[in-house]
C-alpha cells in the first residue's frame, strides 16, 4: 500500500503522517508513505519519501501520482491573503484531482472544515445537505475547494469523498490557531488580548479522532459523498475555566452562555463507518496542554517564523 499525504508538513496531516508510520489503522500496517508539501517534512522514517513541492505544480503531480493508491489531500491555505486562498486551496485542489484522471490512483479523500457553512444561526447540528454559506475569504475557498471535488467525481469520475470537521486540537498546532494562542499566552504568563480569551467553538474534535475518521472514509466511504466529523460540544466559558485549571492561572469570571449544542450532525459517520471518538476532551485537552508545556521551544520557534514571514511580505 502506497499514499501520497498532501500538507503532509501540517498539523493535520502530520498527525496522519504519523498515524500511518506507527501501523494504527487496521489493513494498512506497513504502508508506505509520500508526504508532499511546500514546507519541509520533519519526519524521517524509512517508509516515507518526503518531497517538497507545490499541489498547483501539474507537472510534478503527473510524475509524482503513479504508483500510488490512494492519496490524502489535507493541504491548505488558513493564513493568507484572498489571492492565495483562491490559488492554493481553490486552484490547488482542481489541479490535483485533475492530475489524479489516468493516474492509477484508485481513491482520494479531500478533507475540508465546517466553516464552508458560515456562522451557526438555526437550532440543530447542520447535516451534509446544509447549504454552503462562506462568510470569509478562507471558508469561501474551502467551499469552493468542495465543489470543485463534487465536479471532479461527477463528471470525470474520480473515486473521490469529502470530509468536513469541527474545530481540532492537539499537540504540534501552530501557535496562532485559536485554542494554542490562548493556551501559549496563559503558559507565558501574558494574557490574550480582548475577547481572545474567550474561545469561539463550542465543539471540538481531538486530531487523531479525526485522522481515525478521514482513514474510514479513505477506505470504506462512499465514492462522491460528503462525511461529517463531529467534536464533543463544550461551552466556551468552560473552555476558558479548563485551561487556567490546566495551567495554574488565574481566570476571569466570564458568563456562561448555556449548554453547547453540536454544530454537525456525524451521525452518516457513525453509522456507516462505525466511527466513534476515542478521544475525551477532558482527557484531550490535558495532553495538549501537557505537550505545549514541555516543548516551549517548538512553538516560541513557530511563532517567530511566521511573525517574520508577515513582516517580509
């Protein structure tokens, strides 16, 4: 067994990356691994080929795709300007699929985010038929990534599923995701500005809750079919409380705004695939702030790249 991991650099797909290396899933114990990114690849393992490239590069993905069977598409663009969100997320995944026509491969899984939905305004957990109503430049490109996926399957045939998840966290997240520049703020003492200390989502979803999903849609989803991967719903101020418990500071009294409800309803998911969380946000979020606690380093490190790389454009 061959895949090819785009982003494989990322937070997301390096999860998957190791989740493969270390024989977690079931059938796919041995398999070999292309991880493909811009960035470079950290991991070094004798079943991983690392390459650095671009998923816009048609050339290099017609060399590349042969011989693989399967590939996982996590790249993506998050913090960028709406021309690059549109080049890399939009433009990137059409050239991918479209390299993917006549190369062998037999199945891919695009993975994408709840956000192509826009801001929660209904009562219940949206399923896979709500609509897709971006609100920004980033979750516009996601939409669109999407549809492009539909088209690639429905039209040229490409044995192809979506994943669409709640917010992740986890370690190895890049220090300017929500939960991790909350978390990092309140580890070095400082406190996050404004409403910054008041975490958004009210549902979130492990990452290697979700890698376990995206596996079971690569190998037993439906071709043309969109999966939901849902988080466990926490309340924000509860949230809040968890990590100044967590790391021994001090919190602000914030109101509680009621019981969370889940925003996506996973239950094709579960039913279909017998998917089901292993892992507890209590549990979850403890190991997370465990693992940003011992590597100070990693994220002072990533922070300061990206905080250069933005000055010099």
């Amino acid at each position: 067994m061959r895949i090819l991991v785009t982003g494989a650099a990322g937070f997301a797909g390096s999860h998957f990356v190791d989740a493969l290396l270390a024989d977690a899933y079931r059938g796919w114990e041995g398999a070999r691994v292309t991880a493909f990114d811009l960035r470079p690849v950290p991991r070094r393992h004798a079943r991983v080929e690392a390459v650095r490239g671009d998923v816009g590069d048609p050339f290099l993905l017609r060399e590349l795709l042969p011989g693989h069977d399967a590939v996982v598409h996590f790249a993506d663009a998050t913090h960028a300007d709406t021309a690059e969100l549109v080049r890399t997320n939009v433009l990137g995944t059409h050239t991918l699929l479209d390299a993917l026509r006549g190369s062998g491969v037999e199945r891919t899984v695009v993975v994408s985010t709840a956000d192509v939905y826009g801001p929660r305004t209904d009562g219940g957990p949206w399923t896979e038929d709500q609509p897709l109503r971006p609100d920004t430049p980033y979750a516009a490109s996601r939409a669109a990534a999407d549809l492009v996926a539909r088209s690639a399957w429905h039209t040229h045939g490409v044995d192809l599923s979506v994943t669409r998840s709640a917010p992740c966290y986890g370690p190895r997240q890049h220090p300017d995701r929500p939960l991790p520049r909350r978390l990092t703020a309140l580890l070095e003492g400082t406190r996050p500005r404004g409403r910054e200390d008041r975490p958004g989502p009210s549902e979130w979803l492990h990452v290697d809750d979700h890698c376990r999903a995206v596996h079971l849609v690569l190998n037993r989803g439906r071709a043309g079919e969109t999966y939901h991967v849902g988080g466990e719903p926490v309340a924000p101020a509860a949230l809040t409380e968890r990590l100044h418990t967590l790391t021994g500071t001090r919190a602000a009294h914030h109101r509680d705004t009621g019981t969370p409800r889940r925003a996506l309803d996973d239950s094709r998911l579960r039913e279909e695939l017998g998917w089901t969380p292993a892992v507890s946000f209590d549990r979850g979020l403890a190991d997370t702030v465990r693992w940003y606690r011992d590597h100070p380093g990693w994220w002072t490190a990533a922070r300061h790249t990206r905080e250069a790389a933005t000055a010099a454009a």
